[in-house]
C-alpha cells in the first residue's frame, strides 16, 4: 500500500514568509507526527495527532508553528514569518495506535525547507 | 547522561564481516525498542523492534534486548556497503514520546 506522502518536497522561501508543508498519513494510521532535523543532527520532535485526542505541541519551538490534522487524516504544519534557522528537513511520520508508543512510526520523504 | 545514547562513529567494518551496534537508555521503565536506518539525504527507514528481552532475527538483522543492563544492540550479519548509513535507536516507556539517539554511522567497506 502507499505509504506516508509530503509535499513539497522542497521548499526555497524568503525569510518572513509563511510556509504550509503537507502529510498524508498511511491508510488505517492514526496517529501522526512532525519531526524537523537539521542538518547532521537527531531528529527533533514537534508535535503528535492521535485519533480526536487533543495534540501533544510540546515540541513546537515557537508560537510561529502550528500544525493541524483534518477529519483525522491528512495534517498541515505552517511555519510563519520563517527565520533562517527552521531551514531544516520536517519529516512526518504516521503509526497505528498501540499501548503508549509501542507502533513503529513510518516516514514520510520529508520536506527539505530552506529560507533565503 | 543523555535519556538514549549512541555511539556515533564511524564504525567501520569489511563487507561480509558481522556490524554491532549498540544502544543505552536510561529509562528504567522503556518498553519498546525501534532500529531505524538513514541513509545520507533520506528519511529513516524501520529495521526492526522488540519489546522482550532476548534476541529477535529478521534475514541478517539481530535486535538484542537487555532491560536489566539497559541496552539494546543490532548486528548486521554479511555486512554489504548497501548497509552503509546512520543507525538511529529509539526508545520509548508506556505513555511516553519516543526518545530518539543520535544515531551511528556505519561503513561497509568493499
């Protein structure tokens, strides 16, 4: 089956752009989540969907991120007034929902951003 | 001390020669234990998990579990220099986010 798509792939913005990155999680998942990670760096966690549950943002660096999941489904992670430094790949990830976090987590290509 | 910690590397190893990589955490707690694979510009890739402790086998990868010694280690049997990326450990106990390491870089040389 497919599995969890991004788009853009690439993203070139100026600096104080907004920005709307995209997932579409595996079919049956329902739980999503937005990693970024800098280059030569761990993957840093972002924020976490699951089902109707209110999200886990606890990861979100700044007011400047917000992320939101329709109809449980597809997610949108928007960056405004982008900085230099969210130049990063954010990735996106989609499990089924286990016993705390015990589903493996499947990546998307990520989305390679990069601000002018 | 870091919650997961790695070594980063470089390990290098001779195509056809076993790769062992390992993994501390320091959760007493964890329950779940994932090997992802990155290779150089890609998105992690799943390997494997294991949730018991002991050995789990798929083709040439082992995971090996230790909850009292708080590691988790992967081998990699006939390495080839496809295998040749970045290992990421992640960790996670009931409830909790997972906890990613930093990962190890690996080289199969031909």
């Amino acid at each position: 089956g497919a599995g969890v798509s991004q788009s853009p792939s690439n993203k070139v913005t100026e600096k104080g752009k907004d920005v709307e990155l995209r997932c579409d999680p595996i079919s049956g998942h329902t739980a999503l989540y937005w990693y970024r990670q800098s280059l030569g760096q761990g993957l840093e966690f972002l924020i976490y969907f699951q089902g109707n549950s209110a999200p886990d943002k606890s990861g979100l660096p700044s007011d400047r991120f917000s992320a939101e999941r329709t109809g449980g489904s597809v997610s949108t992670l928007t960056i405004q007034r982008t900085q230099q430094e969210d130049s990063a790949v954010y990735l996106c990830a989609s499990s089924l929902v286990g016993t705390g976090f015990n589903q493996p987590q499947h990546f998307g290509d990520g989305t390679r951003l990069s601000i002018l | 001390q870091k919650e997961v910690e790695q070594n980063s590397g470089p390990l290098s190893v001779p195509e056809g020669a076993i790769a062992s990589l390992n993994c501390t955490y320091s959760d007493r707690g964890s329950q779940s234990f994932f090997w992802y694979r990155q290779y150089s510009g890609k998105s992690p890739e799943l390997i494997m998990f294991i949730y018991s402790n002991g050995d789990k086998e798929d083709g040439r990868f082992t995971a090996q579990l230790n909850k009292a010694s708080q590691y988790v280690s992967l081998l990699i049997r006939d390495s080839q220099p496809s295998d040749s990326a970045t290992y990421l450990c992640a960790v996670a106990g009931n409830n909790r986010k997972l906890i990613w390491g930093l990962g190890t870089s690996l080289g199969v040389n031909p």
